[in-house]
C-alpha cells in the first residue's frame, strides 16, 4: 500500500509543472491571435489609406483639367477669336450709316430699365361648401353601390348571397 501511495505523490510532483507548461501554451496562443487580429487591423487601415490617397491624387487631376477647360473656354471667348469667327461666317462690322436706333417714348436711357414679368392669372380655388352630413351621406351612397354591386354580381354567378 505504500507503494501506491508513493506513486501517487511522485505523480502529483510534475502537475504543476505540466500546469505551467500549459498556462504558457495557452498564453502563447493568445498571443499570436492578438497579433493576427493586430496585423489583419493595420493591413486593413494601410489598405484604406492607399485608396484614400489614390482617390485624393484623382481629385487633384480633376481639378486640373477642370481649371485647363476652363482655360480654353476663356480663350474661346476672347473678342478677337469671336470677331474672326464671325468675319470667317461672313459677318462684317456695321458702319455708322448701317445702325439703325430706335426710338421708344418715355424710355430714360439713364435709368435701368425693370423687366416685368407677365404671371398667367391663376385659376381660381374651388369652393368647399361641403358639411359633415353630406360627407357621411356620400360614404353611405358609395357603401350601399358596393354592396349592390356585389349582389348583383353574386346573382348573375348563379350564387344567393
């Protein structure tokens, strides 16, 4: 019986070794998950913040072609090319014996003249003359057609309601 007993208490000397050594795998475990999570985050972030300045790099290109149409929307416009174009369409410019002024009574040129604007009448509301009992004796009107109507549609299936 003694020797049972002693080995049993030899057995019991390498638990908590064994518990150690299962403490530290399990610590290290949790370990390399925290650092998969760790580097899955920061690839993540790393990858969003390429994106962010790829799309950033785009807004600025925009903005550069926007700024050079309008450039050349600019240079379009300029009265010399506009007086070439139309000189090229056949156009000359009027001389002093060609304009032809017109005349309007009571028109101060010194003032600026205010543009009225004509608005078409709008067409008037319709009077609501309805009570509460005629509107209760209209929603009675359309119940009893609905239910005559069913009726009738019963009675010509072949159906008694």
């Amino acid at each position: 019986m003694t020797d049972w007993l002693q080995h049993t208490l030899d057995r019991s000397r390498w638990r908590p070794q064994r518990q150690v050594i299962a403490l530290m795998t399990l610590g290290l475990f949790v370990a390399i998950i925290i650092g998969a999570l760790y580097l899955s985050q920061s690839a993540s972030s790393s990858a969003l913040g390429r994106q962010l300045e790829d799309m950033l790099a785009r807004r600025d290109e925009l903005q550069q072609e926007n700024e050079r149409l309008r450039s050349e929307i600019a240079v379009y416009q300029s009265m010399p090319r506009l007086q070439g174009r139309a000189v090229d369409l056949g156009f000359t410019p009027a001389t002093a014996d060609e304009i032809e002024y017109l005349v309007i009574d009571g028109y101060n040129p010194n003032t600026a003249a205010a543009v009225v604007e004509v608005e078409p009448e709008p067409e008037p509301l319709p009077v609501y003359d309805e009570t509460l009992t005629g509107w209760i004796e209209q929603q009675w009107d359309a119940l009893l057609a609905q239910i005559d109507g069913f009726t009738q549609s019963q009675t010509e299936a072949g159906q008694t309601p």
